[in-house]
C-alpha cells in the first residue's frame, strides 16, 4: 500500500490549515418534511411497536420507522443503510440518543414497503440487521460504551454483553407490553462512559483487586504525585524499593482501603489492576433520567457481582430477564422500575425477584451512604 | 477464510439480535477481497487482527489496549484518542488503532451523501469500523494510524466541510434531542442552540484549557431524552412559564376512549379503559388537576411542569407557548466521589436567537471563570460545587439564592456568615468584654 497524501503538507501544517469549523449544520440534513414542519408539530402516535406517526399543524405527517442496530458499525452496513434511505427516505436517515436508526418517509403508503424491505435483511449467520422496534412501553436499544473492543480500563466488554442481553430481551423490543418504558444501559467501567448511573437496569463493568504495583517501571513511565493525587480514597501512598540492588521510587497501596476505581491507574500504566477472576459485572436497578411524575433518580445495587461468562454472560442476562418479568407482572401502568420498588419497598423487591441481599448492598462510601439507611420504624417482614 | 480462529465470538452471531460480530466479519472479508481496488492506507487485515484481539480478550477475561498515547492534529488538544494494543506482534494490524471523533450534526440527521463521503474515507484511511454513536454523540471512526490523523482532518476539513469532536480536558462535543425538528414537546430549538454554541465555543472544544472534560446537553423538554440531567456538567432542559394548553374537544376522546392514551404505547397490553382519574389526576405530583362535568381544570401555579399529563394525553394537552429553558450544573457519572445530577441553577431563561444566546452565555462564561480559576487538576464542576459549596457558585454567577435552588433548606445551623452580615464585624474588643465580664 502506497502512501497516498490528502494534499496535507507535513512541512507546513498551517499551510492552507482549515480549523474550528465545527459540525455540519443540523439543517443541511433534514428531510423536506423536517424542515417544512418544524415547530409545528401537533402530535404523534405509535402506530405498531417502531412506527410512528407525527402529525403537523400544515397538515403533513412523518411516518418513522425505527429500527435496533450494534453501535459498532462498519462502513458496509452504513452503504446499506444508505441504500435503504436512498430507496425509501429520498436518502435521509438519522440516529437517535440510544443507537437506534431511524427512517422517515412522508406518506403512509411507503411505510409497509420500507418494514418489509428492513425486516428481510439477515447477516449471513442469521441476525436480524435491521429488527424494526424500540418504541413506547417497551425495551428499546441498549446504550453502551467500548469495552474490550477499545478501551484500556474495561472490567468487562460492551459489545458482546449487549448482544447478549438484547437477543434475550428481544421480544420486548419488538412489543409494548411493559408498564413504562424500560431503559437498559452498560458502562464498562465506573468511569460510565455510557452514564449508566440512571437507567432502569444497568450492567456495570467493575473491578475487585486493588491495583499491581509495576515497581520497576513505575517512576520512569508515570508521575508519582500524580498517581497518588488520583486516588479518591488516600489508599496511594509514596515508597523506596530495592530492586536488583538499586533504590527505586514507586508507591504502596494499602489494599482495604482500595474501592477499585482504577482512577490511578488512569493517570499511571504501572498500576494495571484487570483481572479474570476479579472482574465482573455489577447489576443495578431503578434509575430514570425524565422528570415526569417524580424526580430523576440514580440507580442502585441490586447484584453486587456477577462474572464475566464470555460470551453470553447467562449470569447477567437470566437475572435482568428475572427483574423485567416480575416488573411486568406487578408494576402499575405508567410506574418505572424504580418508581415500583420504592411503591412496593426495596425488601419486597429482592424477595418478588428472588434475589439475595448480601451486606455489599449497603452504602457505605461517605456521606451519601447514611441517607440510604433506613431511619424509620416503617418496614415490612 | 477468516485470518484469526474466533471460536468465542462465533457463538455472538446467532440470535435475532444485529450481530457485530457477523457485520465485523463482512467487513473483514471485504477487505481481503477488496473489490473495488481501494489503496487502503492502513493493513488490510485490521479488522481481522481486531476480531483476533476481541476474542484473545474473551479468553483472557482482561482487555488488550494500552493506555492513549500522545496522538493528535496540529493545534488540537482533543478529538484524538490515541490507542496501541498490548499484543501487537500477535495482531500486528491493529498494533496502532486510534480513534477520531468526528462531530456529529444536530438531532443526528444525515443525508446519505455525505455518509458515503465518510464511509469512502474511513474505508481507504481507517479500519471501516464506527460506532454510531459515542456515548457523548460523537461519530466514532474506529482504528486508524498515526500517519493518518493529519491525512483524514485535512479531508474531513476541505472536503467535507467537516470538524473532529472534543475529548481531553476541554468542552466534550455538545450533544442535543429531536427537539422541535420532530417533536411537539420541544420549548426550545434544540438543535440551533446547540449548534450555536457549538460554533461559538470552538476554541474551547479544542483546546484544553479546563481543568477537566466539560458537558454541555439540550433537551427540549423535562422528558430529558438526552439525559442532560443526569449526563451534563450544564443541562439545559426545556420548560415553560405560561399554562399548559388543553384542547377539551380530545380530553373528552380520551375519556371516551376514541383515542389511545400515551401516543398508543401501551398497545402491547390489555390494561383496561382509560381512566383519567388513575391515569392522570391521580399522577399528578402536585395534585392540581381535576377533571368535573366534562372539563379538565388545571391550576398552573401549582404545576410543576413533569410532562405526566402531556405524555399521555398528547393530542389534548401541549406545553404554554412561552418556552425557555431551566439550567441545572454539576451532573457527571460517579467516578470518583460518587454519581452527582444536575443541580437547578437558573430556573427559566428566555432562549433568544436574536441576541445570539446572550442571556445563557452569561450565565456559561462566569461559571467557566469560576471553575478554571478554583477547580483542581481532574475536578469536575459538580465536585467543584461539593468542595465549594452551592453559595459560591451563586456568588460566581452573580445569581440571588431561592426556594427553587433547594429540595429541603439545609438541616444545621452551620452558617458560614459573612463578616459584613453581621453588625459590627467580626473583631471583637476583649478588653472591652472583659470590663463586661470578669476572669
């Protein structure tokens, strides 16, 4: 392969140098119906699980249809998804905030062509490319961060976990049959890329070991002070090693006070702290980011640790299956995940869906932890 | 036949569910055969090395990058994320897979041109692999080579009219909801008040001159489906002041049941006839509803604008038509003190296209000012705000404290008055006591 130049020259890089020009504008992109419509809409409605309808104040609509993708996409499948536009959406096409796709046509009549068209398309090994779903009281697409395919922290992978939940959760991606709409996240690390911390379930990558110590390289690849300022707990402290006769600068973790956040490891490579038996899933529960009926909640440790069982996770995926089950069968219409446990109390929530609740369940990380103790007579046997 | 044996990761290809395995595998067989004789500029065989180390990783139960190296475009900070594999004899095609974060359009619409335009030049520059999208909105081109970074921003930038996003200690690249583009919700424009600001802040995005990442999202309405709330160091989340419009015509379809409560989506379920009074008055948070002899009355002053009432009864009832917009500071993930949403700063503010976003950018720049001036090295607004308490950032931003910048007032009489609060000071004669009282 030869190298080809853009026109770029390395010599004189600010030669012709085109800087800070920003996205394109969101209105270069919009389809004819977007445009003309905008600020005029009156209504919608979902016209079959991943159809929708929205109705203007001129009169027009805009069918949607909405269908479940991998955020990890490679350029072919992003050919095809043009083509599909160009033959149905005259080639617009857009994304939404949870890596669904979605395909806008101005009339009823092109909407059942355009379904069967996505619908027919498998990968060669059988998976849907593109399952039309993800609407209303449903579960829609998971958003995700990198995980193994990426990135240098992982406590776990991404890509694989989501296909795997989602291939369990799949009929529920294509009904509405839920008491609200049920949003599954994962983040595969604390660092929570994917903001996972309110989400009505949420796979959280998490690690168990305090980090290794790599005494021999540590001074001459990281900053020490740095290394130590990073860690949320003072668990770092400064310290001289004796290695092959030579005093070396590096550090000591005091291991009980380390929670695993791998924020030094971060800010210094010496300090790896992954692990096959350590690393692992955390599942949390119950939290929601609108503002309707009550205020935005965090979600909470509902399992404090699940392994790693590449790669399908079953762990992970048969107790979130659990949780939406026994959600649907008990929760009022309208009633998120979280808005149900507090209705019902947390100590029914772990008995309604058989899980254990061990002493990791308790908070004990600062101030916050003593408002999530019980400090009223008022409980349930 | 595939270049590395993925016996793990074969077993991701059944089930209904898209497959990035089996679209990782086309593309990889794409390469190889090359059909349409692309000088690909970096090894042909990335993405299989790629599927090699994913599933060396799925054996391992460990990941296989190494830490971001240095990489970037002359005059950036950000939009770069270097990445080398720790394996790199093993899986040579990917022994330098960095990322580029490509800005992403307003609301993530796209007209297929410039996606083929994207594709050609992530095909012949990078690895074919994306994530649409990040978790911050940006596209993400997967997997490339240092060589190539100054190639692919030249292209993006003179072909493509076309900017790389923010990462690193700078303002991360805005992200906005559907807004008003196609939703009846939105009390603002999502999309021109993010691009806006966008563009005006150019030089903030990327070049790092913060003390760490800063977020900016817009959601048009408190259903907050960018998550802004819970996701951004400033969220602006639509709201209103005025009454909630009510066309009484269709409250009465809805009692009647000729049209399907919340937009139909509960279609899935038989959950009975609606109920206005379960369903609606009865959700209400602040009770200041009720529906009587045909007619729903709502008590605007005490609403709190949730959205309930609208979600499911969207054909009857509309947000008022004087929309603006709530600012709330200091949301980030938990990483390290723990999760923090967003604090309610500015209850309402007008968002004027005309004065160029004025009002909000005063209420922006100050807070910038007060966090870069106080805010240690890695210390995110939010826990800038815990170490220095709310009263300081009233103080930075010039803004008079309210009922409506607190759930409850503070349990201890732990004032920290200031001296001039206080009659006379805080100097004290001791002899003068001690004339008072004896030792």
């Amino acid at each position: 392969m030869a190298f080809i130049s853009s026109g770029y020259d390395p010599k004189s890089p600010m030669e012709n140098r085109v800087t800070d020009i920003g996205p394109r504008k969101y209105d270069e992109f919009y389809p004819p119906v977007i445009a003309k419509n905008k600020g005029k809409w009156l209504y919608h409605e979902i016209l079959e699980p991943g159809v929708l309808v929205h109705v203007s104040e001129t009169g027009d609509e805009v069918y949607t249809v909405r269908v479940g993708g991998a955020r990890l996409m490679s350029v072919m499948l992003i050919r095809e998804i043009c083509d599909i536009a160009d033959k149905h959406c005259d080639g617009y096409v857009r994304w939404t905030t949870r890596n669904n796709i979605e395909f806008m046509v101005d009339s009823k009549d092109k909407v059942k062509p355009l379904i069967e068209d996505l619908e027919s398309r498998k990968f060669d090994a059988g998976s849907y490319k593109f399952p039309v779903g993800g609407t209303g009281a449903g579960i829609t697409n998971i958003v995700h961060t990198q995980g193994w395919i990426h990135c240098h922290t992982p406590a776990t992978d991404a890509s694989g976990p989501v296909k795997a939940a989602m291939d369990v959760l799949f009929d529920d991606f294509k009904d509405m049959r839920m008491p609200a709409q049920l949003r599954v996240s994962l983040a595969c690390c604390l660092n929570m890329c994917g903001a996972v911390h309110c989400s009505d379930i949420a796979m959280l990558g998490y690690h168990r070991k305090p980090p290794m110590v790599d005494h021999e390289y540590l001074d001459k690849m990281c900053e020490i002070p740095l290394a130590i300022a990073a860690c949320p707990t003072a668990a770092i402290k400064p310290k001289k090693v004796e290695i092959d006769g030579k005093t070396l600068n590096s550090v000591d973790v005091n291991n009980s006070r380390c929670m695993y956040c791998g924020n030094c490891y971060t800010m210094c490579p010496c300090l790896p702290l992954m692990d096959k038996e350590g690393d692992g899933v955390v599942l949390m529960v119950g939290g929601k980011v609108s503002n309707s009926r009550s205020a935005p909640k965090f979600s909470k440790v509902a399992v404090a640790f699940l392994p790693n069982t590449a790669p399908r996770w079953p762990e992970t995926t048969d107790a979130i299956k659990k949780i939406v089950e026994v959600y649907a069968a008990d929760a009022r219409k309208y009633e998120r995940l979280g808005e149900w446990a507090e209705r019902i109390g947390w100590e029914r929530f772990f008995e309604k869906c058989e899980l254990e609740f061990t002493h990791h369940l308790i908070d004990d990380f600062r101030d916050p932890a003593y408002y999530t103790w019980r400090q009223t007579t008022n409980f349930k046997f | 036949m595939a270049k590395n044996k993925t016996p793990l990761l074969d077993q991701l290809e059944s089930g209904p569910w898209p497959s990035f395995v089996s679209d990782m595998k086309q593309q990889a067989e794409a390469r190889a055969k090359n059909e349409n004789n692309v000088e690909y500029q970096i090894p042909v065989d990335v993405v299989d090395d790629l599927l090699g180390v994913l599933e060396l990783s799925y054996v391992d139960g460990e990941t296989h990058w190494k830490h971001g190296g240095i990489v970037g475009v002359f005059g950036y900070g950000g939009g770069v994320i270097g990445r080398y594999c720790d394996q790199p004899e093993m899986f040579p095609g990917v022994a330098h897979f960095h990322t580029m974060r490509v800005a992403q359009p307003g609301g993530k619409f796209y007209k297929t041109d410039y996606l083929r335009q994207l594709c050609d030049l992530w095909d012949f520059r990078g690895s074919g692999l994306t994530n649409m999208h990040g978790s911050t909105g940006d596209i993400i081109l997967l997997g490339t080579t240092t060589p190539q970074l100054e190639e692919i921003f030249f292209e993006l930038t003179h072909k493509m009219d076309q900017d790389l996003g923010g990462s690193g200690s700078n303002l991360r690249t805005p992200a906005d909801c559907i807004g008003q583009a196609r939703c009846e919700w939105a009390c603002y424009d999502t999309q021109d008040l993010c691009y806006q600001l966008t563009i005006d802040y150019q030089d903030e995005l990327h070049r790092p001159a913060f003390p760490y990442k800063f977020k900016f999202k817009f959601d048009g309405c408190p259903n907050c489906c960018v998550a802004s709330i819970a996701r951004a160091d400033m969220a602006f989340v639509g709201t209103w002041k005025d009454d909630i419009r009510i066309d009484q015509d269709a409250v009465k379809a809805y009692v009647e049941g000729d049209v399907k409560p919340n937009g139909n989506a509960h279609a899935g379920r038989d959950w009975g006839p609606f109920d206005i009074a379960k369903e609606v008055l009865d959700l209400c948070p602040t009770e200041c509803m009720r529906y009587e002899n045909g007619k729903l009355e709502i008590n605007n002053r005490e609403c709190v604008r949730c959205m309930h009432c609208i979600n499911v009864m969207p054909r009857a009832l509309r947000p008022g038509v004087h929309g603006g917009l709530s600012i709330l500071v200091g949301a980030k993930a938990p990483i390290l003190d723990g999760a923090q949403m967003g604090s309610l700063l500015i209850p309402f503010v007008e968002v004027n296209k005309e004065s160029g976003y004025e009002e909000i950018k005063n209420v922006i720049e100050p807070i910038w000012d007060w966090w870069m001036e106080e805010g240690k090295n890695r210390e995110r607004l939010g826990e800038l705000m815990k170490r220095k308490g709310f009263q300081a950032l009233l103080e930075a931003v010039g803004v008079d404290a309210m009922p409506q910048h607190v759930s409850e007032p503070r349990h201890n009489p732990y004032i920290f008055w200031k001296e001039e609060e206080v009659p006379g000071g805080f100097e004290m004669d001791i002899n003068a006591f001690r004339k008072r009282h004896l030792r």
